[in-house]
C-alpha cells in the first residue's frame, strides 16, 4: 500500500490536517506494555517491514508530504535560525544530501529521480516541481546551503551528530516540527547534554548505555527507537521561541473536546552513519493522530489508557502533560474493560 500525498492542509490556525482511514491504519503506535517506563528501545532499522508501514522503506513519504513541506517553509521564513551547520559539518552535509536523494529515488520512482555522471548530479522532485543541476561538493552550485536544500524536500527533522572523543554533538540540523526543544539552544551540546532534562534516565544509566551503542553504529546499519508526547490540537511546531502561540492550548482541553484536542505525537528516530564524514544523520520523523481517531482501534485504545494510568508522575510533568492528563485517562477509560 503506498499513500500518496494530498493537497496542503495545516498545521497552526484554522488547523486542517487530518488523517486518512489508511493514515490512521499504519500509524506507528508506540506502546508496547500496559505501562510506559523511559527506555532506550533501539533496534534495527532493517528497511523491510510491513507492505504499507512507516517501516518499510528508510524515509516514510505519506500523504501529509505536501503539508509538511509547506509547513517548514513556514518556519524557516519566520526564523531561519532553525536551520545552522558549523564550518566543520560541510562534508557531513553532503553525506546527507547523498544519502536522501539516493534513498528517495530508489524508493520512490515515481516522484523522485537522481543521475550521477562523476560529480555532476542532476535531481528531480516532481512533487514539489524542483529541478537541479548541481555538483556534489561544491555548495555554490545549490541555491541554498546543502542542509537546508535538501531539509526543504524530505518529511521530518533531521540533526546531525559529529563523533569526537568517544561523545555525540549536536553540530548541524534543520528542526521545524519539534517537541519542545529548540535546536539553536542545544547546538553544539554533547548527547548527554542535550538529554539532560529528561528524568529517571540518568540514575538508571540508561544514557550511558545509549551513547556506547550509538558510537558504535557502523555504516548501512541505521537503528531507530520510537519516542512520543501528547500535543495540543495538530500543532507540528512546539518549539520554545513558539511557546507563546502555543503555550496557552494546554488549558483550552475540556471533557468535551478532549478527543479532538488531544494528539499523540509519535517520533520514529533514526540513527544511520554517514560514510564520509562518519557523522551520525538523525532524523526525527514525527506523526500525529487525536484521540478521536486513535480509539477507532480498540487495542490502542485500551493499551494507550493502560499506559496513561501508570504513567509516572515526573514523566507527566517533563511532557508537559500535567493539565490536561487526568482528562486524557478519564476520556479512554470508557474504551477498556477493566479500568
């Protein structure tokens, strides 16, 4: 099954984004027990699951492509910040641009094509109607910087990491869906840094663990993890330097609109090393679906209140969960059995 991407719709205002019936089919549903526990949860990222799924190809291009691109051109025009590379990251830039065009085309022929003569490289997406004749390595070739030329064309967020003495750096990325993070503040952080508020993790060790398993990641052995929070109406960007158009939505949810308001918000992060730079490329492909939606499973919804119930305390408040939680659980309780 392949979606294909339907006409713009948005994601701030009058919010028009919805999901289709096969949308809300293949969402990535991130609750695996009936309680929800901070985890690592890595695995590999095979590029063969499902027919259909979020999985079965390394970039997930859905019937939202269109709406996602409009969107970051959105934030981009009002802060361009978003997008920054240090002087070091060139060649790790490069590499992605590399490795997107090539998985793009290769997956998806019918709306993207790249050809290689040596270093001249020419590159079509018919969905966005761009055409380029450029050549690798040479960024004067490109309108814009590699990172951000080829940031506009693909769904999700994507930072890549600089490997040094045995750490992570956050060195360079383009970020305009976020979960709360702003990718100005954490630039050029290590990975410990960058987690640092995220609780319960650090007394079990479980960021110690991740850093020895992610410098360890060898090229065409990309990993992903799934990662989720709950947000308020169809809002892509909840980025810091947005709060305040944003910020207020946690207080409008009621028991009345609680199953419209209400989205989870799922991240499918992968990790794929980069083969000349060995940078890390992560990329943080985020999908969202209201609760109205996600109750049409009835296995979702009873594993999703389950997980809602039992969730700790200070994993409601780091998710910023805390006002409108208690409706959230309160609301599928009528969807499982034994509540």
């Amino acid at each position: 099954m392949r979606i294909s991407p339907k006409p713009v719709q948005s994601f701030r205002d009058d919010f028009t984004y919805t999901n289709s019936r096969e949308a809300i089919s293949r969402f990535p549903f991130p609750f695996v027990e009936d309680e929800y526990r901070y985890s690592v949860n890595i695995e590999p990222h095979a590029m063969s699951g499902p027919d259909g799924s979020v999985f079965e190809k390394f970039l997930d291009i859905d019937e939202h492509y269109l709406s996602e691109m409009a969107e970051r051109a959105i934030v981009l025009k009002e802060n361009p910040a978003r997008c920054l590379s240090m002087k070091h990251m060139d060649l790790a830039c490069w590499d992605m641009i590399e490795r997107v065009m090539s998985a793009l085309s290769a997956d998806y022929p019918e709306h993207f094509s790249l050809t290689k003569q040596g270093d001249n490289w020419h590159w079509h997406n018919k969905l966005l109607d761009i055409q380029e004749d450029f050549v690798f390595g040479d960024s004067s070739t490109l309108p814009m910087s590699p990172l951000e030329y080829i940031g506009r064309q693909v769904q999700g967020d994507f930072a890549i990491l600089d490997q040094r003495n045995a750490d992570l750096f956050m060195d360079a990325g383009i970020v305009t869906c976020p979960a709360d993070w702003s990718l100005a503040f954490d630039a050029g952080m290590s990975f410990s840094e960058w987690h640092g508020p995220v609780p319960m993790a650090r007394e079990e060790g479980i960021f110690e663990r991740a850093l020895k398993y992610l410098t360890a990641i060898q090229v065409g052995r990309p990993v992903r993890r799934l990662n989720w929070t709950l947000t308020i109406n169809a809002r892509m960007d909840t980025s810091p330097e947005t709060y305040p158009s944003w910020g207020n939505e946690r207080t409008s949810v009621t028991p009345e609109n609680v199953a419209e308001k209400v989205h989870l918000r799922v991240e499918v992060q992968v990790l794929d090393r980069m083969p000349r730079s060995n940078a890390l490329m992560f990329s943080i492909r985020t999908y969202l679906i209201s609760l109205e939606d996600l109750v049409t499973n009835p296995q979702w919804a009873k594993r999703m209140h389950r997980a809602m119930k039992t969730l700790p305390a200070p994993l409601v408040e780091y998710k910023g969960l805390t006002r409108f939680h208690p409706m959230v659980v309160e609301y599928l309780s009528q969807f499982d059995p034994v509540n």
